[in-house]
C-alpha cells in the first residue's frame, strides 16, 4: 500500500462495497495496518453481509443496513481484544464483505462417460452436462472452510470443486434411477431434482446453497446413436416391399425425364429397384416353399384340356381355352378349321365340336355358299 494509501486512510470513516463484477463472491475492505477509526460508519447493501474477522477467527456477522462501529455494537470484537468500555482509539480487524446473491449459469458437465446397464441396449455409456446457481448461506462456514484470507475470491476458483462434487453425485443418480435411456429426455427434472438433494447435502457443508440444478442433455455414444438413427428410418420406411416398389418406380420415371445424359445412372438404379423387387418376391416365394420353415403353398388348380389347332396344314398347339379365344379373336382359327383333343377319334371342324363353341363368342358362322 502506497504512502497516500496510509494516510487517506487515517481520514476515511466510511466503509462499504460498491464495485461488484458479477462473479465476486468475498471482497475484502483494505485498510492500512487493518486499522479502522472508531465511530466509522459501515454500510452493508442487500444482498451482502459483512463479517469481522479478529487474527484469523470470524467475530461479528452484520446483515445488510447502516452501522455506526464503536465498541458497544462489536460484541465479540470486543471481548476477544479485551477492550474497556469506552474504548475511543482506533481497532484493528479485517472486514469481509461476502455477496448473498444466487450466481446463475454456472456450467457442470461429465468428463468421462457414465456406465450404467440399460434394459433396452445392455451395457451403456452415457454423457451428461448442464447449468446450476449456488449462492453463500453460512458466510461464517464459507470464509472458515474456503474463503481463507483470500482478499478477492470468484465463482472461479471453486467452479471446478463444485462440478466434480455435481458430476460424481449426479453419476450415482443416474446409475441407480433405473430410468431406461429412452425415457431419460422425459425425466431431466426428475433427475435434476433427485441428484440436486445429494448434492445440496454436501454443499452446506462448504456453507453455500445449490438453488437449482437443470440437466439440459444425456447423449449417447455416437455408434449408439447412428443405429438408432437407422432404427428409426426403417420405421418410417415402413413396408419394405412397398418401399422398394416405389424406389424402382421413381428410378423408372427419373430415367425416362433424362434420357440421354445420366441415363446410365437412372438404367442403373431401374436394374437395382427391380433387383431388389425380384429377391423380394423370389424370397417370399421360396418361403412359401417351405424354403427357411415357410408356409406350404396351395395345391395348383387342374389342367383345363388341350387342344391341337391346323394351321396352314401344320398342327399347332397344345393350346387352352385361353389361347383358343385369343387365336379365335384374332382369326387364326375360325369355326371351319380342324381341331383335335385327347379323347377324340380324329380331327374334326371346330363348329362341330361343342366344347369349345364358347371360344367364339358371339362371333356368326360363316356365310352359306352363293348360287
């Protein structure tokens, strides 16, 4: 302390803290030689308090309001310096003036990752992170216990104390919540709860307050994640036949609005969708085999007769009913061309065979001859 320092200070009788930086929880009042006149005033604003501290052990505690310091409202002080009453000379103490306020947004996170059995995906590794407020609730436990002669103390220098006490708290919390990892995102204040009373516990030992403890996110490994991620596209895909169908079909119209450049790539994705479709249908049809312990298909329906048609003075055939209507339609076999099945003695007219009268419809016979 410079030479000024000491001898302004032998004329100030006025003692307050009024430069806060937001994240200052204990300030202490510089004197020179500690010394502090009597009849000073001391001015402790709301949200702070002012403790005494006589060589190293805490005195007097004063909440926030307007003090006039003389030995009759210095209790301890004064008996620990023994002092008589009416004691007028200057006293020596260190003032500590300690913030009362909540700090807010103070981050905790896991720097390893928590192993926890899960129903759903076995053995789990899981990460966590999230804010917190604290505030000083016992300002005598709080310098004893931490503070020390410290003449400045931030929220930085016990962040990192407090987020290992969260972090390990919170690790046995979430190991013994027995919550499956999939219904962790609908517990978080639940979770912030649960673990913020075992941490709280631990804190009031320090003389601080946990306020609020948030859990913002657990995740997952990221392989874990990337087969959810396919687990959930397969369950909006859906019907995986269907599917396939209509990505053959979205490559077929992709291929006929390019036909010249890229063609090559659309052939390629028809040839796949119509792969795919086929292994589909041929795996579904081997099943119904029995291929794999499918299910045995039906037996087929019976044969329908055959028939053996002249044409053009060869025989052409066999031919079912089907064809015979197909090849009646289309005139290749009319009413007078000869027709044969087993059974028959030998080739006959198809209009006298009445079988298959029906394969012609309604067409009319053919015209009588002239003259």
């Amino acid at each position: 302390m410079s030479l000024w320092d000491r001898l302004t200070g032998e004329f100030v009788d006025v003692i307050d803290w009024t430069t806060d930086d937001g994240d200052t929880m204990v300030w202490r009042f510089e004197r020179y030689g500690n010394e502090i006149k009597h009849g000073a005033k001391l001015t402790v604003r709301e949200g702070q308090t002012a403790v005494f501290v006589n060589e190293g052990q805490v005195a007097d505690v004063f909440p926030p309001g307007l003090y006039m310091l003389e030995t009759n409202n210095l209790p301890i002080l004064s008996t620990l310096q023994n002092w008589d009453h009416g004691f007028q000379s200057p006293f020596k103490a260190e003032i500590y003036f300690v913030s009362l306020k909540q700090f807010t947004d103070m981050k905790w996170g896991t720097k390893n990752p928590v192993m926890l059995r899960d129903p759903d995906f076995g053995p789990t590794r899981l990460r966590a992170f999230g804010t917190y407020a604290m505030r000083v609730q016992d300002p005598k436990v709080f310098l004893r216990e931490i503070v020390g002669t410290d003449g400045e103390f931030t929220t930085g220098e016990i962040e990192g104390q407090l987020r290992n006490i969260i972090v390990s708290r919170f690790s046995n919390a979430i190991a013994s919540s027995q919550i499956p990892v999939l219904d962790l995102a609908a517990n978080y204040d639940d979770l912030g709860r649960f673990a913020g009373t075992k941490i709280g516990e631990e804190m009031t030992e320090y003389g601080l307050a946990l306020t609020k403890l948030l859990v913002e996110n657990v995740s997952l490994p990221p392989e874990v994640e990337k087969a959810m991620d396919r687990r959930t596209q397969m369950g909006v895909i859906g019907d995986l036949h269907k599917y396939t169908q209509f990505q053959a079909a979205e490559s077929m119209r992709a291929a006929s609005e390019n036909p010249g450049e890229g063609g090559g790539a659309a052939a390629a994705g028809i040839g796949a969708g119509i792969g795919m479709a086929m292994g589909h249908t041929m795996g579904n049809a081997m099943g119904g085999m029995g291929v794999g312990g499918g299910a045995t298909p039906p037996p087929l329906p019976p044969r329908g007769r055959q028939w053996h048609v002249a044409i053009d003075g060869a025989s052409s055939g066999p031919h079912d009913e089907s064809t015979l209507m197909a090849m009646a339609s289309g005139g290749k076999m009319t009413r007078d061309s000869l027709v044969w099945s087993d059974g028959m003695s030998g080739w006959e007219r198809a209009s006298s065979v009445p079988d298959i009268q029906h394969v012609f419809g309604s067409m009319p016979p053919p015209l009588p001859p002239q003259g």
